[in-house]
C-alpha cells in the first residue's frame, strides 16, 4: 500500500500547456516540505523515476504517458525575509508559486524588479530551473538562495545562487539530483511612483508579449537559441544566434504543419496545437523544422522544450 498523498493513473493532458500526452503512473501533489519528503521516501522503496512539474508551460509529454511518478509541488507560501540591505527586500516563494502571483506579491508592496519577467507562465520551479528570461533579463538576477531537496535521500539543503551554475537555459536542476523547494528573490524597495511605473512597464509587456506569441496550445519557444560557437552566420559584425532569424527565413510560419500541429502564423519558433494535435505529431513537426534549417543554413536547431515519457530523444 503507498501513501494516500499518491493517486494512480492520472492524465496529464490538462496539466501541459500543449494539452497533449498521456497518464502518469503516480502522481502527487505534496503541499509541504514533509509531504515532500513522504513522497520521495515512497519513491525510495521502488525503482520509479520521478519527474517534477510546474504548470507544464516548457513540457512535451509522450502520448504514451510516463511510466514513473509525477509530483506538482503545491508549496505556495510567498514571504517577505528582513534583509540587511536597506534599499532591497528579500522575497521567499514556494516551488509551486506562479512567477506571475510572484510579481504581482511583490508590486503590491512597493517591491519591483520582477516585473520585466511579467506574463512568462510557469511555477518558481520549472522557471529557475530553465533560468527564464527575457530579452536581457533573467531570473538568475534576482536569486540568492533557496531549498532544495536531494532526490535520492530526502535531505533538505540550504543553497546560494552560486551552488545553481546558471547560464542560458541552465541550472544544476538540469541534472535531476535535487528538485527545488523554494527560492528567495532580491527586489529593490520602491516609492509609490517608481511602483506605479513599475507596474505599468508589466501592463505593457503582457500586452507586448499577446501581440506577439499564441496564447495556448504551445509550450512558447520550442528550441533554444544557438551557442556563439555553433553559428557561422553573422550579423552586423555579431554571431546570428537568435534560431528564429533561420526559422523565419524558411517561410513556414502558419504554414509548415504535422496532423494537427502547426507552426504559429505569429512566431516561427512557436508550435501550436491546433485543437486535435498528438505529441507525436509535436515531434514529427519539430524534426520537419531541424532538418528544413539544417538543409538550408548547415545546423540543427536543439529543443528549449523538455521531454517527459520519450525513451531517447526523440529530435535530431
Ligand atoms: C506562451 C509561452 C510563452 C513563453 N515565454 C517564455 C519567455 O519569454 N521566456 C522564457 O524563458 N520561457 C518562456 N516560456 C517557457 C516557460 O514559460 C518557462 O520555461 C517556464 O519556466 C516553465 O515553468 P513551468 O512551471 O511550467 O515548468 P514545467 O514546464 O512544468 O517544467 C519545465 C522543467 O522544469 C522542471 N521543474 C519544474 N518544477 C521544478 C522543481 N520544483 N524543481 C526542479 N525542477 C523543476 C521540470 O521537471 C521540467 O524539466 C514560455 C512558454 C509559453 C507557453
């Protein structure tokens, strides 16, 4: 018999922003650092592999679902910790806090920094593990420490900023060692009027970002941009890096489309689920756009996107 905190067999088509995919064997919904730790003590008992999720915004699950547990961390407590520094204030959230409450938490108290991440979906997990970013912000900014719990023990351990090795797209989450707990954040206090900017400046990224991206059925950028040593191509005197320069150049916004995945007519970095898309038609679609911009430019654009459930990986 296993905890009552663990159900069987649960779709995790509604929990993924592509909406596609199969079941979880397990999955768990801990809402405290105990119930954490009495899932993964279950784990420890049986040869499951664990997978954490967030709100499933950078996810493409496997149509035959995964065979292991899935655990959705429902710690969402937000504090406020005293900070030395009298200009800034330390913020605490919970693994499973959204980056959008993050924000508006900290607007609402005359806290600000934050908000040039406004509108990106997601939970504090999956953003610090994937560092999120936009334009020149990232996340990485503003984190100074957190917790997070060994997988293979159940140790809970206090870490710095520096114990993440952050980079573009990287963490030492990436590694699956340890799942985050929580993660405190620095932000600068604020008078009423940079607030008020500051809350404006939100309002009109969001509005920016709905003009530009699909709104659903899409996990946002689907590979990442390239590495400087990776391209040959160069603008302005600079390494074209940005993987939506080739992708554009082949014409295949709203056009190029597998089953019922089609490449947003908006962005053509984006994949979108049409309504009736498999996850395998997600796969067959991104493989059709590596190897359109590997015939035409010589490179193989690489997922920004996880997999959950696929044996190998299933791109080039
Ligand atoms: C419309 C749209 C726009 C987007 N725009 C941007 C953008 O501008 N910039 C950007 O950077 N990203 C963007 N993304 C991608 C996405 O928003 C981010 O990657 C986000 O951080 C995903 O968070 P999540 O909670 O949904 O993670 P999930 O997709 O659920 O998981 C992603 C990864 O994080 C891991 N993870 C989740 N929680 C934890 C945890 N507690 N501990 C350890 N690992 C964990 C998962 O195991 C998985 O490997 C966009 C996505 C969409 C759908």
């Amino acid at each position: 018999m296993f905890s009552s905190l663990i159900t069987e067999n649960v779709s995790l088509a509604d929990k993924n922003w592509f909406r596609t995919g199969g079941a979880a064997r397990f999955f768990a919904e801990p809402t405290s650092v105990a119930e954490f730790q009495q899932v993964l003590s279950f784990v420890r008992n049986s040869d499951l592999s664990v997978f954490v999720l967030g709100l499933g915004a950078n996810l493409l699950i496997n149509d035959t679902g995964f065979d292991g547990i899935v655990i959705r961390s429902q710690i969402k407590d937000i504090s406020i910790i005293p900070s030395e520094d009298e200009q800034c204030e330390l913020v605490k959230a919970g693994a499973g806090v959204t980056i959008d409450d993050l924000i508006a938490f900290c607007l609402e108290r005359q806290l600000i920094g934050l908000e040039e991440l406004s509108g990106i979906p997601g939970t504090v997990g999956g953003s610090v593990y994937i560092n999120v970013h936009y334009y020149s912000h990232m996340l990485s900014d503003f984190l100074v420490s957190a917790q997070v719990i060994e997988v293979a023990t159940g140790e809970i351990c206090d870490v710095d900023a520096s114990w993440f090795d952050f980079g573009y797209d990287f963490s030492t989450l990436h590694y699956k060692r340890y799942l985050l707990i929580s993660a405190t954040f620095k932000v600068k206090k604020a008078t009423a009027l940079e607030t008020a900017y500051a809350q404006g400046r939100s309002f009109e990224i969001i509005r920016h970002r709905r003009q530009r991206y699909p709104a659903q059925g899409t996990c946002g950028s689907f590979f990442r941009n390239f590495h400087e040593d990776e391209v040959t191509v160069e603008s302005n005197g600079r390494k074209m890096i940005f993987v939506a320069y080739y992708l554009d150049k082949l014409g295949i916004k709203g056009e190029l489309s597998f089953g019922g995945a089609v490449v947003s007519y908006q962005h053509a970095n984006m994949i979108v689920n049409r309504g009736n898309a498999t996850s395998r038609d997600i796969v067959n679609l991104a493989r059709a756009m590596q190897e359109l911009v590997r015939d035409a430019f010589g490179i193989v654009p690489q997922p920004e996107c996880q997999f959950l459930g696929f044996e190998k990986n299933p791109l080039l």
